[in-house]
C-alpha cells in the first residue's frame, strides 16, 4: 500500500496518542519515507504537500510548518511555480485552521500567502479549505473580507452567494447579491442573478428562483445562455419536466437568427429524447421543418425583390 493508505489507515489509533500528547512508534516509518521523497523530490509540490498533511495529522505542526518552508524554497521552475508555491501555502492555511493553535496563527500564514500569491487564489482556497473542515463561519469571513478588498470581481461575490445558500442563510444571499451590483459593472449584474437564481431554486425557494429568471429574460429576452439555465433547472427537477417543455416552447418563438434557432431546437430534440417519447421527439423535428422553410421562403422572397 501506499504512504497515505498506511497514514490513513491509522488515523483513529493515530488521534488517540495525539491527545495524550504523544506520536505512536508505528508512524515513523511512514514519516520516514515521505519525508525521503521529499528530498528525493525537492521540486514536487505534492510530495512535500502529504508531508505537512501527515505531520498535522499526527500533532507535530512545528515540524510541518519547517516543512512548509523548505517545501517553498525548492520550488524553482518558473512556468509552475506560481501554482506549486500556492498549494504548499494551501497545505500551510489548512495546517493552521485544523491543527493551529489559535485563529491569530491563521492570520499570520494567510496574510503571508496573499503578498507571495495571487490574492484572489488565496481567498478563494482557504474558503474552500474552512468549509471542508465544515467551519462555516470562517468560510464566511474569509469571504466578507474578499469583498471588500477584491470587489471587483465577480468570482468572489459567485462564492459567497453559493457558500451562503448551500448553509440555508438565504435571507443574506439575497443581499449578497443586491450589495454585488454597486460593485460590478452592469454587464457582469445578469450573471450573478443567474447564481442566486440556481441557488433559490436548488437551496431555498424554487419559486424565488423562477422569479429571478423571468425578470432577466423579460429584459434580455435573446439571452439563451440564460433560457438554458432555466430549462435545465426545470428538466433536473422531475416535477417540473412539463414545465421545462412550456418554456422550451417559448423559446421556439423568439426572434433569433437561424444559427441560433438552430442549437434551441436541437436542444428541444435532445429535451425529448431524454424526458419525453417519440411522439414528442417528432413533434419538435416537425416544428423544426416548419421553421425552416418559413425562413426560406422569406429569404426567398426577399431575393426576388431585390432581383427586381
């Protein structure tokens, strides 16, 4: 077996003797090898990685902080660096927020991250990492911080919204995104109503979420990256098939060119042969054909006013 089947393998045992302040004999030969890799491997990210995360695992975070920095200073090849650094400072945050001693030692690494990092990377990750270890509200004021010094991107607000519907705090979500729109330009304001629109319909009330929707498209009503959102949402949801076929049926009617006519009715095809039967699969084709030869008749008629 590997080194983290032998590691994982002894984990339960492992967090006993961790209580009591003490490593059982059993993991140094698994320590050893890891950390021979390392030296082996002085260049790979993930070798030195599963080093801190077994170090954490088993109560020796002195250990694995010095890790940490030897792991970084070998990190030289230029194209993929950038990305090696981050996850060893990655595997430094969540150290820290599972086996620190206190939040401040949190602060320290993730402050020391963000200037030797792409902030944004950084922000987004130690979330990511709080909401595994299933602390929320760290997740959350990681991402009120985000907010505020990275506002102008949309990625951050998306996150936040997310994190916040998936742990039923949907009264805040909602103004999540209402507080978005006086920070992102207006062009970027429909993609975050989409979010919060999937979040609604998937989270909280799906009525909400519809709502959301219809008020997009009754502004962008060419917007058929959003009428996909919508029709998917519906279909996934199998009370809601029937529905999905009702706005499907809408968007057989807006006026679009013929390309993109084209990908609505092959997405009504693909609709049926999955939730309908073949009536239904027939029924679009047919109503396919119809509308291409209206759109070559009117083509052909306006070539013979322009002929004469």
């Amino acid at each position: 077996s590997s080194d983290d089947d032998v590691i994982m393998g002894e984990e339960t045992q492992s967090e006993r003797n961790i209580t009591c302040g003490k490593v059982a004999d059993r993991f140094g030969e698994a320590g050893n090898r890891l950390k021979i890799a390392c030296e082996n491997k002085k260049e790979d990210p993930k070798a030195w990685v599963t080093y801190i995360k077994y170090l954490g695992r088993t109560g020796r975070l002195q250990e694995a902080r010095k890790a940490g920095e030897n792991g970084l200073g070998h990190q030289v090849n230029e194209q993929e660096s950038a990305e090696a650094k981050l996850k060893i400072w990655e595997a430094l945050i969540e150290l820290e927020i599972l086996y620190g001693e206190n939040e401040d030692s949190v602060k320290q690494v993730f402050k020391h991250a963000c200037i030797r990092n792409d902030p944004l990377q950084v922000y987004l990750r130690t979330a990511e990492i709080y909401k595994k270890a299933d602390k929320i509200e760290g997740a959350m004021g990681i991402f009120r911080e985000a907010t505020k010094k990275l506002k102008c991107n949309k990625n951050v607000w998306i996150k936040y919204i997310e994190l916040l519907f998936e742990n039923r705090k949907f009264a805040l979500g909602s103004k999540v995104m209402t507080d978005s729109f006086a920070c992102l330009p207006d062009r970027e304001h429909v993609d975050i109503i989409v979010k919060t629109a999937q979040m609604e319909f998937t989270f909280g009330e799906s009525e909400r979420g519809i709502t959301l929707l219809e008020n997009v498209l009754s502004t962008y009503p060419k917007r058929l990256d959003v009428w996909d959102v919508y029709v998917d949402l519906l279909a996934t949801s199998q009370t809601n098939v029937e529905d999905a076929r009702k706005v499907l049926e809408r968007m057989t009617c807006l006026q679009l060119n013929k390309f993109k006519m084209k990908s609505v009715f092959k997405k009504f095809v693909e609709f049926e042969e999955k939730y309908g039967d073949v009536s239904g699969v027939e029924a679009v084709k047919q109503k396919a054909m119809e509308y291409v030869r209206r759109v070559n008749n009117i083509e052909s008629d306006e070539n013979q006013m322009n002929e004469d």
